[in-house]
C-alpha cells in the first residue's frame, strides 16, 4: 500500500527525516513508534501529499505524492493529531462537510462508521468544539472515514488520552483493519507497538528499526534482570554504581537492570546490594518487552 | 507519613459549573515531601481540582487549605508557595534558556542576585552551558521538560504541581525526569503529580484515582494492586475506571 523509499526532509538547520525507507503492506495495521520530535508528523505530512520532501520517493497504492496527489487524497483519510474540524459547525454538519467534500453521502458510507458514530450521535446537534476530548476523537474519526478510504492514517490519536480510553480506541482501530482498509498509525506509547502487526521505530529523524513486535523483541541481546528492593529510588542510585552496570532504569514497582559485559552474575550483584543495606531485595530473569527493546536500541 | 507536615487539606472540595459537579466532596491530605499521584480518566475532574489547589479558581464549597493558606481568600500567598509546569505550557519558545529562568525567576519575585546565582547552577546541572542563550523553541523536548520542572522549583515552593509532566517525552527523558522528581521529594518539597502512563503510577507514594468527579481510589501503589487483585497499576486503573 505504501512504499517509501529514502525521503529526506530538512526545516532550516533541523533534518526532520533522513533517509526514511519502508513498506507497509495491503491489510495491514502498521505502527510509527517513537517520542515527540523523532520526526513522525512530518512523515505522515509526506504520506498525505501535505507537505513535499527535499528527496527520495513515496508511493501510495501504486501513486505518486508528488504527481498524483489528487488520487491519493481520495484514497485517504487522514486524522491530524491536533483537532481540525469546524469548531463552529455541529457535528452532523461537519460529517456531512466531509462527505460533500469527498463526493459522497453519509447514508452511503454510514455502516462502515456506524459503531463509532453511534456514541455521538445522541450530541449531532451540539458543536464541535463543545464536545469532550473522547468524542472528538470519534467523529474526528468518523470523518476521516466517510469517504471508505483504502488507506487510514492517524497521527498519535491516543497522546494524552488516559489508558481505558486507549483501549477502546485500538479496539475501534483493530475492527476498521478488519473492514480491509490499511491504518498507519503514530503513538509515542511503547505498550502499544504490541497492537501493531509491524511497526518502526523512530528516533531523532530516523528508523531504528522495522520489524513486528514480536520479532522487535526476539532482537533483545542482553541478560535482562529485575530488581526491587524496600527503597526503589536508593536501589536506581546503587545499582548506576555498581562497576558492571549498563542501565539501571524504572519499570513501574521493578528496576530493569542490564551490565555492559551482557551478562549478568545473580550471587555477586545480591552481595553488592546487601552490602549497600537494602532490605528486601528480589531478584529474576525476565524476558525483555518492547520499551527494553527500545531502550536498548536508543542506548 | 502521618507524623510529616500536612501540606494540603481538602475536606468536601466541590465544584459546580452550572449543574455539571466537575469535583463532588472530595476529601484528601498531602503530605510534606510525598510524591502524590493524581489519577483519572480525561473529563474525571483532575484538572478543575488542580486549578483550585493552585489558587486560580474558588471552590463552590468545601474547606481547602494549601500550604497554609485558604484557597477561598488566601490565592496570592498560595501561589507564591507553589510551583507548575504542565506538558502544554511551560516555558516561552521564543525566549533563550537564560532568560526564561531570569523570567521566572523574576515572577517568584527572586532578587537579581539569587536569580544569577541559581541560574549558574541550574544551566550547569542540566548541562545546557553551550545552549544558555539558544532559543527554548530549539532544544528537544526531553530538555525542555527538565528544565521547566527545574524552573518552576527554583522559587523553593512547599507544593509543586506538575499536569502530565512526561507526555510525549521518550521512554529515557521519562525515566531521568522521574530521577528529578525523587531528588525533589527527598528535599522535602511535596510533588503533585497527573500522568496517563501507569507505569509511573507505581513511582508515587500515595495515588488519587477520580472518575465523574469523585475520588474512587486512595492508597499506596502496593495497597491498590493488593485490594483490586492487579499485578500492576494499569489494571487496576482499567477495574476502577470501567
């Protein structure tokens, strides 16, 4: 569905992009992962012929950006991460905006959005920019879909929407997938890679890497232990000293610990730890999840 | 923590927009030097609170006390003793590293001599010597974030509050950020603490979880998990929220 090949985007002296290259297949629901700045809005921009870039070539569906941006607009929908519908328009009227815009009716698409749009449609008369952060997002949703596009691109739909309402949106994302429209979607959520078939990592205008989430793990190379102890923030400071350390970094209620040899001695990190007065102290192998795998690659 | 300082008393904290009750009688104490999280699904109420206990709005009803002050007729005082930052705004992108803290600090009422000096020691503990007179709009987020925390402490505040502090911020800058929250509570200022990651849930001492304006969760990390049968925090806040 799409293909990407080495684009560059450079804003002055800032490179945004530099020399992204990848492939997201038909069907697919496919993740940009990656903290703010690493340069996904831009890529997205690129994706939706919004904006040009310095080089490199992005194809959709077989379409040029640069050529046929008309066609690709018309297969596309596409929800920005800031809310961009008509705040002084009610919210019937701004799906029926997107409909006319892309030369359809609401009847006519209306089963394909149906399940989103039913949980503001009780509030179609209200404006736009009186609804909640929640359903603003459906119908920012339910416009982006009027028009049945192929392919659906969502820039961080889920930033600062708390963890329940997080889970019903990919629940939402994971139905559309199964209607046979592709999703590109960004998040800055780590945990939500795993919702992904195939994701990237992005950092710092560049691709990590590209893999599914499983394979991303399978990546992982170090010893991986976790670590608590009665103190948490004086086992962090502790563990930063001992001589082998490589990162010592929070996970929720447990310390993931790695030691830059790879490997790490269980007997001799205990006796360290006891040594320093830490009470309490637990001690496992784990298996790494995604953010390690991440961590390990930023590191 | 009950032989500590209380810093922050609500009993009965009400606020009515209209009909809508935005906060419903809610009842809590913060401690000094607690790290005290604020929990809840978008639209629960937190923020509505947060504007009360930081003297820019008046409760409906309810006695609120912060930092020693009254919530009521005592806004000033309240906030000079505190300090914020939020995710959306914090610092001015269009004015240098150097001259937002000289901003700031000159708005917490610091004289120009201790603004020089706590500059100095700022600019050198973030390491930000080379971008001091770079614009704010140019450093990554990441450092954008430790540096506004570091501001809105400079003043030494009783209380800081901090409004999604690490959103969007990569998974590294959150942890250190976190490691600047510690170092903070351990001298004695109260942190005040809203996040959607539930991981840093389990980083605060005590944890506030709100829904359709009324607190449903007080207690430990440790005490939740145990009550709600979770093996950590995110489950506990999808039982609660759901």
């Amino acid at each position: 569905m799409i293909n990407i090949f080495q684009i560059t985007k450079k804003y002055e002296s800032t490179t945004a992009l530099d020399s992204v290259s990848f492939q997201v297949d038909d069907g697919e629901l496919f993740g940009v992962i990656g903290p703010d700045g690493a340069g996904k809005t831009t890529l997205f921009r690129i994706i939706t012929s919004l904006l040009l870039p310095d080089s490199g070539k992005v194809m959709v569906n077989g379409l040029d950006v640069i050529k046929d941006y008309r066609e690709i607009r018309k297969i596309t929908g596409y929800m920005p991460g800031r809310f961009s519908l008509y705040q002084d328009l009610t919210v019937e009227e701004n799906l029926q905006f997107y409909a006319t815009v892309f030369g359809t009716s609401v009847k006519k698409n209306y089963d394909l959005i149906k399940d989103i749009y039913s949980h503001i449609e009780p509030f179609k008369n209200r404006l736009a920019g009186k609804l909640s952060g929640g359903m603003k997002q459906k119908l920012a949703l339910s416009c982006a879909l009027i028009h049945r596009p192929q392919l659906l691109i969502l820039d961080e739909p889920t930033t600062g929407v708390d963890a329940v309402s997080r889970k019903e949106f990919w629940d939402m994302l994971k139905k559309i997938q199964r209607e046979g429209i592709t999703v590109l979607v960004s998040t800055p959520y780590m945990d939500e890679a795993l919702l992904c078939e195939r994701v990237v990592f992005m950092e710092k205008a560049k691709i990590l890497a590209m893999d599914s989430p499983q394979g991303l793990i399978k990546a992982y190379s170090r010893d991986l232990v976790s670590v608590s102890a009665d103190d948490m923030h004086r086992l962090v400071v502790d563990l930063r000293k001992y001589p082998d350390v490589n990162s010592a970094l929070l996970f929720g209620h447990e310390v993931h610990y790695t030691s830059r040899s790879g490997r790490i001695n269980k007997d001799e990190l205990i006796n360290y730890l006891q040594k320093e007065r830490h009470n309490n102290i637990k001690f496992r192998k784990i298996k790494p999840g995604i953010e390690d795998r991440f961590l390990e690659l930023i590191s | 923590m009950n032989d500590k300082q209380l810093v922050i008393s609500a009993k009965g904290l009400t606020k009515k927009f209209g009909d809508f009750v935005a906060n419903d009688h809610l009842d809590f104490d913060v401690f000094q030097g607690e790290i005290f999280g604020f929990l809840g699904a978008n639209g629960a109420g937190k923020t509505t609170a947060i504007k009360i206990l930081c003297g820019l709005s008046i409760p409906t009803s309810g006695d609120i006390n912060v930092a020693g002050y009254d919530v009521y007729t005592e806004t000033e005082q309240i906030k000079s003793n505190i300090g914020y930052m939020s995710q959306r705004f914090s610092l001015y992108p269009d004015l240098t590293v150097s001259e937002n803290i000289r901003f700031y600090g000159g708005i917490y009422g610091l004289g120009w001599k201790e603004i020089k000096q706590k500059r100095k020691k700022l600019i050198e503990k973030l390491g930000l010597v080379e971008e001091r007179n770079g614009l704010i709009s140019d450093i990554p987020l990441g450092w954008k974030q430790k540096l506004a925390f570091s501001i809105a402490i400079m003043h030494e505040p009783k209380i800081v509050f901090l409004d999604e502090p690490t959103g969007g911020v990569d998974p590294v800058t959150r942890r250190m950020f976190w490691d600047m929250i510690y170092e903070v509570s351990e001298s004695g200022t109260t942190v005040f603490v809203t996040t959607h990651y539930m991981d840093e849930a389990e980083y605060c001492n005590r944890v506030c979880i709100m829904d359709e304006g009324k607190i449903v969760a007080l207690d430990t990390p440790e005490e939740l998990k145990r009550n709600y049968h979770a093996q950590n925090m995110n489950e506990v806040f999808i039982k609660i929220a759901r």
